[in-house]
C-alpha cells in the first residue's frame, strides 16, 4: 500500500479503488467483474489475517471485520496516494490505524 509507484512507472492511486467509487457509473457486467476482484481480496485478506492469528500477530476479531478494515484501509491509503499525500504520510497513517489490530512484538501482546 505504501511502494513508491513513482520509481516503477505506476500511476498513484489504484483503479480498482477508483472504479469501486464510481461503480455506479459502470455497467451491470464491470460491475460484477469488480465485485468478483473485491470477494477475492476480501479471502486473500482472510487467509493472511488468518495465518497472523495462528502466530498471535493478530488481535483475536471476527476474521471478516478485520479483512473489511484492511480493505477500508486499502482504499484510503490509494485514495491519499492519488490526492498526493506524501508517501511518509500514508504510511504513518496505515501504522496507526493498523497498530490496533496487529502485534507489532512479544511486548504488546496480552
């Protein structure tokens, strides 16, 4: 969420985030593609949410709330790179929102 795109050729931002935002714009059949994208996300959050959990770098949350915030913070997080948001910003942000969610070492953990 964080890569400097600027260094490999890639436009800030991501259009699938963007497409998401205009998806009433779009037609029935982009519309299921994207909804498709989002469903297979959402699991490949799942499953690593998952493996985190199995090695207690993971608080202990319903697996499907804590993929939806990752998503949520996804989006922003591309949102903030098309805005211009220094990379350093976005960063700090992600620390902080994910900080809540995830053990950063044995120190924090209850």
């Amino acid at each position: 969420m964080t890569q400097d795109r600027t260094a490999l050729g890639i436009p800030d931002g991501c259009l699938f985030v963007m497409m998401r935002a205009q998806s009433e714009h779009l037609g029935p059949s982009t519309c299921d593609k994207l909804n498709k994208v989002r469903h297979d996300l959402l699991a490949a959050y799942s499953a690593w949410i998952e493996r985190a959990k199995l090695h207690s770098e993971f608080i202990d949350i319903p697996t499907d709330i804590a993929a939806l915030l990752l998503d949520m913070q996804h989006g922003g997080a591309m949102r903030m790179q098309r805005e211009g948001v220094p990379r350093e910003t976005i960063e700090s942000v992600l620390r902080f929102a994910l900080g809540a969610v995830m053990f950063r070492d044995n120190a924090i953990r209850s």
